[in-house]
C-alpha cells in the first residue's frame, strides 16, 4: 500500500500527519519525505543514517569543433532549453529534463552527456521506520528528477507513505503518481478551504482516491466541513487547535510521543488506511475509489 501525505498549501500538518501515521504502524514502514526543497521529516525522526547517494542528472554537452550549428537539437527540445543563433546551441540547464534527445538527434555526434550533481539522498533506519530524504541541493531546479529517483528507491515490499511537497506543481505530481491513496491535509480557513479544492482537482484529475484530515479544528469556520459533505468527501480525522500540539511540535516531538492518547487514533486511521492490502496478492492494493472519492474494499465493497 502506498499513501501520500499532500495539500494543497505548505504549513497544514502535512508532516505531522506523515510522521505520525509511520511512528504508529505496528509494521514494518517507509516513509518517504519528497519535499526535496524543504525536507523537514527528519526533525522528527532521530535514527541512524545508513547511506548517503549522490543523485546526478546526464545533461547535454556541446562538442563545438563537430557542431555545424544545424538547429535541429534546439527544434527538438520542447523544453527550450536549447537554442541555435546560426552556431553552437546555448544551453539553459535549468530548463533542462535530460531527457537525452538532444544528444540522439545530433547527426553529427556533437552532444555528449555529462554528470550533474543535483541533490543527496539519505536512508536513515529509525526503529520500523525505514525513512528516505531527498534534500535538492541549492540552486537546482529539478526537484521533479530527485522525486523520481527518490521513488524508485521504494522498496515495494512494505507499505510506503509519501510526504509530498506542498501545493499542486510538477514535484507534487510526480510524488502522488502511482500511490493507492491520498490523505489530503487542510485547516479549516478560507485559505485551506481554496487551496483544498486546487488539491482535490488535482487528485480527481490523476484518478487517485482521496480523503481529508482536518487540522488546527477550531479556528477559522465551518466551509471546509460544507465543501466535503457537499462533495461527498470523507473527512478522516480532525486534530484540535491545540497550544500543547504546537509546542512539541516546536521542539521536534511528534504528536503520539507526546500525546499518548493519540496513539489510537493514528492507530485507527492507518488501521483503515492499511488493513485491507492484499499482501497475499503481492501486496497489490484491494482499495477502489467510487465516484465520490470515497475508497472502498473492492472484495466486500464497504466503505473504508
Ligand atoms: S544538432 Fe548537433 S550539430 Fe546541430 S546544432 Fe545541435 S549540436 Fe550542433
Ligand atoms: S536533454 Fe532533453 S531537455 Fe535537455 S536540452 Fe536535451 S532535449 Fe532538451
């Protein structure tokens, strides 16, 4: 089973949610911060670091003495990140996907592909937790490229939550695409409520079932409540406006170490989340969306 922690603006509790929902699995779990601009898991998981990859991307190289300035690598980018002005193209490494066509159009064997260093990723073993963090190095734009190396590194065997970065651009898409599930993490403003709907479009737009947790319940209204009923979107879990919540959360403890009567809670949410995955099937998911969002056990077809 595979869940993704999402929303659709940064500051609701999505790291909370995530780590929470690891600490209190009884199993075996990885989690997964893809957050790569601004990972922050880690202040909540002290563990043993295991391995620390170096992550490059192939970018294109010009060769300039076999270059006769043709133009046909610039025409082919469709990123742009090449251009030709009658010589050698100039390229744009921030617009670059190395994607590698460049280098197979050149009929003159003028591109070649050389290593750049775009970020580190680190395996930390905490208890159960088996936890994974990108970190982008500085200046580097392709948090997408990190986000996939980082999930190919997922070990399918186990069950996975992702944390994935805040609002509803390229690296969020990349981080949700493929997961069973997303829980959608929002407060109850009129901030939250608009950057919801961004995140419910996105996910109804990729196809992935979905449900809410409300965070910091009692300031702001009721809107977020109206939309989801009105959607027929499940609200999972609501977590108070809590001054004590805010202040482990200050010093880098996590809700159930601190609370411990919120250890059933996040039990009985990842309970839902996690018990009908088939692992007999090879751990292929037996959870379906209907048409409203709501999951559902496709063997006895309740509601989850
Ligand atoms: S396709 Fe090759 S030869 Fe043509 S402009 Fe690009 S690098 Fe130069
Ligand atoms: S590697 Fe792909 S994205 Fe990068 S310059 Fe070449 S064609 Fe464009």
């Amino acid at each position: 089973m595979k869940i993704a922690i999402a929303s659709g603006k940064g500051g609701t509790g999505k790291t909370t949610i995530a780590v929470n929902l690891a600490k209190n699995l009884a199993q075996q779990v990885q989690l997964v911060d893809c957050d790569v601009e601004e990972p922050n898991c880690h202040l909540f998981l002290h563990g043993d670091k295991t391995e620390t990859e170096v992550v490059n991307l192939p970018m294109p190289e010009i060769i300039t003495s076999r270059c006769d300035g043709c133009g046909e690598c610039s025409d082919f980018c469709e990123f742009n990140a090449l251009a030709t002005f009658g010589g050698p193209p100039v390229i744009f490494p921030e617009l670059c996907h190395a994607c590698g066509g460049c280098r197979i159009v050149c009929t003159r064997k003028a591109i070649v592909e050389v290593d750049k260093r775009i970020g580190i990723i680190d395996s930390i073993n905490v208890d159960k937790i088996t936890f994974l963090q990108g970190v982008l190095d500085i200046g580097v734009q392709s948090a997408v490229a990190l986000v996939d190396k980082l999930k190919q590194k997922n070990d399918p065997s186990i069950h996975t939550i992702f944390d994935a970065p805040p609002g509803t651009s390229c690296p969020v898409v990349a981080t949700l695409q493929g997961v069973d599930y997303v829980l959608l993490v929002t407060e109850p403003t009129p901030f939250g409520l608009n950057d919801l709907k961004l995140a419910v479009l996105l996910v109804r737009e990729l196809k992935i079932p979905f449900g809410v947790i409300v965070n910091r319940m009692g300031i702001g209204d009721r809107r977020v409540h109206e939309f989801c009923e009105k959607d027929a979107i499940p609200i999972l879990m609501e977590i108070p406006d809590d001054r004590r919540i805010a202040e482990a959360y200050s010093k880098g403890h996590s809700i159930v170490d601190v609370f411990p009567e919120y250890q059933n809670r996040f039990k009985e949410l990842s309970d839902s989340l996690f018990k009908n995955s088939d692992k007999k099937n090879g751990g292929n998911s037996v959870l379906r969306s209907n048409k409203s969002g709501d999951l559902y056990n496709i063997k006895d077809q309740s509601i989850v």
